[in-house]
C-alpha cells in the first residue's frame, strides 16, 4: 500500500460528474461529501440490495430508508438486488444504467484500507468504462471519526459480526463516546472488516433529518441487525427500544 494522498484521490472526481456507491452507512456518506468538496458533480446513488430488492447488502436496510436518505441528498438513486453469487453481474449492470442514463465518468467509494475491495472497485469500473475513486483511502480511523462528528453527522449501529462484536452496541450512537468503547472491545473503530455497520440520519449533504424507528432485532448467519421500520410515523426518532 502506498501513502494516503486525498488530493491525488480526489483529482480524479474534480470537476467530473460521478456516482455514489451507497450503503446508508458513515463511510459511503463521508466519501460522497469530500467527492462534492473536491469539486465532484454528483449525479446519483447506486445501491445493492437483496434478491428481492427490500433490504440492502450488509445493513439489511429497508429500501425506503434508502429512498429517504436520497431525497435528504437530493439525488435518484439506483438499485440492483443479487446474492452475493450474482453481485458482481449486478453491479457492472448498475454502472452501465450510470454511465448511460446519467453520464458518470467516475465511481465513489467508502473503502479505507482492504486492497482487495479496491482492486475490485477499480476492476468493475475498468470494465464499465468508468474510473473509481477512494476518496477516505489509507487516512487514520480517528481522523475520519473525528472529520464526521465535528461535521455534525449524526450516525447510529444498525448491524454487528457477532463474532467480533457484542449485539449491546446495535442501536448506539456513533459518537465520541462510543469509540474508544469500540476499540476496548478489540474492533476497528471504524468497522473497516465488517465488525459493525450505520446508518446516518443526518449530515450538512442532508436537507433534513433522515428518522427511523426499529423493533428489536434478527439474527442472519453470525449477523445480528436492528429490525428497521419502513415507514416510521412523522414524529418518530431513532431509538432504541427498552
């Protein structure tokens, strides 16, 4: 792995019109905001779902809050549903819908440090006649952390490995307290291998408030997920049920 350089990443989006690889989550969000900082044009969102297109890859996050979280950004967003077996056919078939009906040149992604996922993305996007761009790349997990809490994003545990990390923390707040927390737990502060996945409700890119509401939780595999609400009432807050 080379040195982190955000400016070299960020080169490649600056005045290009690019999509967001989506997930709900803090890195996907923090990705999209520094794309549009670094002189990116956004054009839209791309979401990979399940099979049957209701919930998303590893947040399991219902398709509405996603839906939701667009219209905060104000960008349409695209969804493709695959196993994990179909994924990758799936996902060139979204950047080719990108690249056709709303002109992308590049590709925006969330990843931090694991090379294989950015050999991936840059292969995909290679295929698709696009290029990637990684715009949180080798930088210090405090170092994102603290750039998201002093924006003022507001972000919550939706998802655990419960292999690595105790269902207690699903429905916590990410905020200054619950890091070091994290990490007395022997995680990634940051989640990076999948030790815990967010939602975020709101942000400066957001022009509101994005609310849910959950009703416990479910268990898939080793996963443990908060059972998100699909259409919470007006007046609803995140938060977690006693």
């Amino acid at each position: 792995m080379t040195a982190p350089n955000r400016s070299a990443e960020l080169d490649v989006v600056a005045g290009r019109t690019f999509f967001a690889s989506w997930s709900g989550g803090k890195d996907s969000y923090l990705a999209l905001q520094r794309a549009v900082a670094g002189g990116g044009r956004p054009a839209a969102l791309l979401t990979m779902t399940d099979e049957d297109g209701r919930r998303t890859h590893s947040h399991a996050l219902p398709v509405s809050l996603i839906e939701r979280q667009a219209q905060a950004i104000g960008l349409p967003f695209v969804l493709r549903g695959a196993s994990w077996d179909t994924y990758e056919a799936a996902f060139l078939d979204g950047l080719a819908e990108l690249r056709d009906k709303f002109e992308v040149a590049v590709g925006v992604f969330g990843d931090i440090d694991l090379q294989p996922h950015r050999d991936w993305v840059e292969r995909v996007c290679a295929v698709a006649g696009l290029r990637a761009c990684l715009p949180l790349w080798l930088e210090a997990r405090h170092a994102l952390l603290d750039e998201l809490l002093a924006a003022g994003v507001e972000a919550t545990v939706v998802a655990v490995n419960g292999d690595r990390l105790d269902e207690r923390f699903l429905g916590r707040r990410l905020d200054r307290a619950l890091i070091p927390e994290l990490e007395a737990a022997g995680v990634d502060a940051c989640g990076e291998e999948g030790e815990f996945h967010t939602v975020v409700t709101a942000a400066p890119l957001f022009a509101a408030p994005v609310a849910f509401a959950w009703r416990g939780t479910v268990a898939i595999d080793q996963y443990r997920f908060v059972d998100v609400i699909d259409e919470p009432p007006p007046t609803a807050a995140t938060h977690r049920p006693r």
